[in-house]
C-alpha cells in the first residue's frame, strides 16, 4: 500500500512540475528547435537536389544565350519555381518564350527524371 501512495505521490509531482510555466517555455523552446532544425535539414536536401538539376541541365545550357541561362538559373531557385516550370512549359506545353525547341525537350526531360518532380509527383497522389 505504501508503494502505491509513493507512486501516487510521484505522479502528482511530475504531474505539477510539467504543468509548470517554467518547463512549458523549456518544452516549447526544445520544440522550436527541434522544428527549425527538421526545416533546415529540409532546405539543405532541397538545395541539394536543386544543384543537381542545374548540374544536370549544364552542358544543355553551355550552348544557350546569356537571358537564357539566367532564365535556367532563375527557376532551378527552388523547387516551387521548377514544378511551376515543369507543370507550364512541360506537362501543358504552354510556349516559352525563353527556351524552346529541342533545348526545351532537354530541359523537360531532365527536370522529368530530377528527384524533386518525382517527389511532387508523389505527394499530389
């Protein structure tokens, strides 16, 4: 019976203690960091793949003019932009007024096989 009343008494005590405003601030501050590292970790991954689009996209841009590799640098930015790209010019064949021809085909095909529309691809199912 003593033991119970211990463990009782033990509950109510961390009961008390976690509702403290002391170990909120302490928990939420640990989820705070907790939450920015996961997003960092997220951004490094995205930045990662993003460079290996443009990594793959360099030698079809090595033949381009000046505006249209700022164009290709412009939407391998973030993995908003390439969907966008990739949604517009490639799945609707909207006409680009930047890239076109067989550079676009390239374009296309390489943003195509690229991780991230493979993963929006995945997340829109």
């Amino acid at each position: 019976m003593f033991r119970y009343l211990i463990i009782l008494t033990e509950i109510v005590v961390l009961v008390t203690v976690l509702r403290s405003s002391f170990v909120q601030y302490l928990l939420s501050d640990v989820q705070q960091s907790v939450a920015d590292l996961m997003t960092e970790v997220s951004m490094t991954l995205e930045r990662t793949q993003l460079a290996d689009v443009r990594y793959s996209l360099a030698p079809y841009t090595g033949q381009m003019r000046e505006f249209q590799k700022d164009y290709i640098s412009d939407i391998t930015e973030s993995s908003e932009r390439l969907e966008s790209f990739h949604q517009i010019y490639c799945l609707q064949r909207e006409i680009n007024p930047y890239v076109n021809g067989a550079n676009l085909e390239l374009v296309c095909h390489t943003i195509s096989n690229s991780n991230l529309i493979a993963v929006a691809r995945h997340h829109q199912n």
